[in-house]
C-alpha cells in the first residue's frame, strides 16, 4: 500500500510538473516585446495630438486624435484603451480626423466627483465631443465603449446628434453581462467581491490581475481561433495597467447594464460590427441588438473573436469607412 502510495505521488507530482512546464510556455508564445509591438503597427504614432477634457464633477478625460477629414471618434472597451486602436491610427488619419477617448479610470483619465456610472461616462462622451468640437462624426464604441454610446445615444439624443451623424457598434451589447433571472443577484455579487479585492489589491501596490500568466490568458480568451502573440501582449499591457479600483466599480453597472427595451429610442443610423467567434459578447446578442435599433445594419465577421480592432483592422476600417461615406452621401 505504501508503495502504491508512492508511485501514486510520484505521477501526480511528475504530471503536475508537466503541466506547469506547458502552461509556462504556452504563456511564452503569447509575449512579445515592445520592439515586436512597434513592429507589428502596435504602437500609437508619435504625431498624435495629446490632450485633456475637465469634467464637471472634478475628473478629466484623456484624448488622442490625428489626421483631417470627416470625424471618427473611437471609444474602447473595459479594461483597455487608446492604445488598443493602434491600427486604426496608423491607417484611418490618412482621409479622417481621428479622435479616442480613455474612459475614465483608464490610461491618464481620472474619474470626479462622479464615480464610475455609466450615466457619468456618457456625460464624458458628450463633454469630449463638445470640447473637441466634433461635427457630423461616426462614433464608434467597442464593448464598454458600445454600451455607453448606446446610453448616449437614449440619455441625451438632442446632444449626440449636434455631433454624430452615425454609430459603430463594436462587439457589443444590450443587456447584463449574466442573462437570465439570475443575472442581477449575481452581478451584484461579483461586482462586491471584486470591490473588495480591488482595495486588498491596492493597499498591497498590486495590479488588477495577481500574476502575470493570469492577465495573459484573460487576454488570450478575448481572441478568436487565431491571435497573435503581439495582440495579446498588447491587451495584456493594457488591461494590467488598468486600476484595480476603477476596474472594480465598472463592474457592478457592466454586469446590470440593460437598455434592451430603450433600443428603439435609438435614431441616428447604426452600423453594428460582430465577430462569431467572440465568447464575450456572441454573435447572438449583436443580432437582438440589430433587430431593435430602427435601420440597423450588421455585419459578423467570421471567425473574429472579441477585440475586431486588432484581430480584423483592414475589415473593421473599411466598414467604418464606407459608412462615413453612405451618410455623407446626398440623400
């Protein structure tokens, strides 16, 4: 018995080894350097104008922009940033005045008076149009940024409208991140026990993730079948560099956002970009989203995971781009 024992801790401990071994290397094949990011397109350019828009509660929101022409004004998703629009940067200012937003607790924006609600940061959309003096734009908003132009869009239509003239949404969705009639009690949950996470994790100096094999692998989940390892570092640096705190109080409005019965309040014309294979936000929900805003148009994009903007650029561009002309064109 002892020695069946025995042999039995050997195998666990010889398989538990192998397993740390490949998981460890899997987790190499997905980094890259910065000097593989630059390569790769993957960093901002270093002509893009920096600026600050205050907000009225005390906070202030970071924009990037470059390039003339008709406006495109890109908002990102949780737990990311301007960064992340790296390849639009680098190809869109050639024909647009590009414009993106850090939402607030991300990258050097901070968050007032106000909080994280994603009321507050549809205000900050609107403050940033207004101060940058964005006329007839497409705004386009991925993810979080999607869900708070949707609010947008239904809060405070008379505003959007003196400056956009057409919305992108960009993996996207309606409703609570966790459907059903559990959906709220156990976003409510996850979003307490995050909170106090977030305050451990920074009384302690630590970053949103506890390691940094962890914060690769979420990055590689957003993916479809086929990510690049300099992608992944990408959304790995980025989602690292995110504050805890802020990341915690996103998460209790992210998981009891619902706006599904207010989508027919949506007027302005509506381009809605989806990947069938993104496990975040799946296709499904950006067809409901399609079918309730009047005039939507949808377009999925086979294959594509979560993140359009790095996995499909050439697409995702071309899309945003035809749709700026269709809403210039006369009639």
């Amino acid at each position: 018995m002892t020695r069946s024992r025995t042999l039995g801790s050997l195998t666990l401990g010889a398989g538990l080894g192998l397993g740390y071994l490949l998981e460890r290397s899997l987790v190499r094949r997905w980094r890259a350097t910065e000097e593989e990011l630059t390569a790769a397109g993957l960093s901002m350019p270093a002509d893009v104008e920096h600026h600050f828009v205050a907000t009225d509660d005390g906070g202030r929101v970071h924009v990037v922009e470059a390039g003339t022409g008709p406006p495109v004004v890109l908002i990102h998703g949780i737990a990311l940033g301007v960064g992340v629009w790296a390849r639009q940067f680098s190809t869109l200012p050639e024909r647009h005045r590009v414009v993106a937003i850090d939402l607030r607790g991300h990258g050097p924006s901070i968050a007032g008076a106000g909080g994280f609600s994603f009321e507050r940061l549809a205000d900050d959309v609107i403050a940033v149009l207004e101060a940058c003096d964005v006329r007839d734009a497409v705004v386009v908003g991925h993810s979080l940024g999607g869900m708070v132009l949707q609010l947008a869009a239904i809060r405070r239509e008379a505003e959007l409208r003196r400056h956009a003239r057409g919305l992108v949404l960009v993996a996207t969705d309606a409703g609570p991140t966790v459907p059903g009639p559990l959906g709220r009690p156990v976003g409510t949950l996850t979003a307490r026990v995050a909170l106090r996470a977030a305050r451990y994790a920074e009384r302690r100096g630590k970053g949103v993730y506890p390691g940094s094999d962890l914060a690769t692998w979420s990055s590689r989940a957003c993916f479809g079948a086929r990510a690049r390892p300099v992608d992944v570092e990408l959304v790995r640096s980025l989602s690292s560099a995110v504050s805890p705190r802020a990341m915690a109080e996103l998460l209790a409005p992210l998981m009891s956002f619902d706006v599904r019965i207010d989508l027919p309040r949506i007027g302005l014309p509506t381009l809605i970009v989806a990947g069938t294979r993104d496990a975040l936000t799946p296709a499904r929900r950006a067809r409901f989203v399609a079918s309730h805003i009047p005039g939507a148009r949808l377009e999925l994009l086979g294959g594509c995971g979560h993140l359009v903007m790095l996995e499909r650029p050439g697409e995702l561009d071309r899309l945003i781009e035809d749709f700026s002309a269709t809403l210039a064109a006369p009639g």
